[in-house]
C-alpha cells in the first residue's frame, strides 16, 4: 500500500483492505476517510468491515462517500471537517486516491492559493484540472513538474489562469456528454477509422 502526502495532516491512497491497517498504523495514522462508495467493485472491501478491524488498533474511521468523476463542491468542503476533527494524521482512500485528492482540493479552496493546491496534488501524482475556485466559476489549468502553470487553451477562447464561468459551462454541459457518451464509447474524431483499424 502506498500513501501520498498532501499536507502535514492528510495523506491519501487507493483502495484499502483490512490487511492494510496494520500499515497503516504503523505508518503512524491515527484516522482513516473512506471517500468511496460500497459496492463501486466487486473486489473492493466494503467500509463497515474496514471501520470494524480498524477499531482495533486504535484507528477512527469515517465514510464520506463520492461519486467517481462527480465529486461536487459540497462533498469536497465537506472532507475538511472530519480532517480537522479526527485525531491526525489522516489517511484518506477511495479506488485511486484522486477522488481523495479532488476533494482535499476543492476543501483548499479559499483557503490556499490555486498554484499551491494544484502543485501539492501534482506533486503527489494526481492532477486536479479543472479546479472549482468559486460558485459558477472553475480554472482550467494543470502545473508543470516544476510548478509553473502549463496553459493549456488559447488565451483568447479561456485564460486558463483566471477562474471563468464559461469554463463552468464548459465542464457543466459539454465535457460529462463527450466524456460519457462518446469517449468512453470508443468513438474517435482526430483518427480517420482506416487508421484505427
């Protein structure tokens, strides 16, 4: 199992299993936030037996359960108050460790500036594009290994450092229905199917 620190206090990782929580405490976490829903996979140890066996060693457990790729706003700020109550430090897990991620993030909102919050995630291995910063208003941009902001649209469609509510709509309305009803479908665009076959 391995776990990658966000903050001080939060760390975050995939999928864990009750054999697991002997590291985990030795890896000195007091707590542990299960962001994933029951029952996402068959293979996936359910919450109530993890919160069952961490009990034992000494370990709090909490289940704040999201949605892969439909993490809202409310369930992002939400994460920040069991991180904040739970003895720490805190590891917190779903199937990945992103959905932990994009949570901490949108929790970080207003709180940390927009370079640190997307560098610490870059940093830990997720990337948190696009980033909700406010009500209606998302950024669309990613970081550089080295932290610089990698802009990736024409500065005349979206300035991709400045939150915008066009981006909004762009995430709202157009990319879920690309995403889940043509990508995830196998249709490609940028290939002419000759290639493809």
């Amino acid at each position: 199992m391995e776990t990658r620190l966000l903050t001080p206090v939060l760390s975050v990782a995939a999928q864990i299993s009750v054999a697991d929580l002997a590291p985990v405490t030795q890896a000195g976490f007091k707590s542990i936030i299960c962001n994933r829903p029951d029952g996402e996979s068959a293979d996936q140890t359910g919450f109530e037996e993890i919160a069952q066996a961490a009990h034992a060693p000494g370990l709090q457990a909490r289940y704040l359960p999201a949605e892969a790729g439909k993490v809202s706003d409310e369930q992002g700020t939400v994460l920040g108050q069991p991180v904040e109550e739970l003895p720490r430090p805190v590891l917190a897990y779903c199937r990945s460790g992103m959905r932990s991620t994009t949570m901490w993030a949108l929790s970080s909102a207003g709180k940390l500036a927009l370079p640190g919050i997307t560098g610490t995630a870059d940093r830990a291995g997720y990337g948190c594009c696009p980033l909700t910063v406010e009500c209606g208003k998302i950024v669309l941009t990613e970081l550089t290994c080295d932290g610089k902001l990698a802009l990736g649209f024409p500065k005349w469609l979206i300035d991709s450092a400045r939150a915008w509510a066009l981006a909004w709509r762009l995430k709202k309305r157009i990319l879920p229905p690309l995403y889940w009803d043509a990508m995830l479908k196998g249709r490609e665009w940028m290939v002419s199917s000759e290639m493809v076959n």
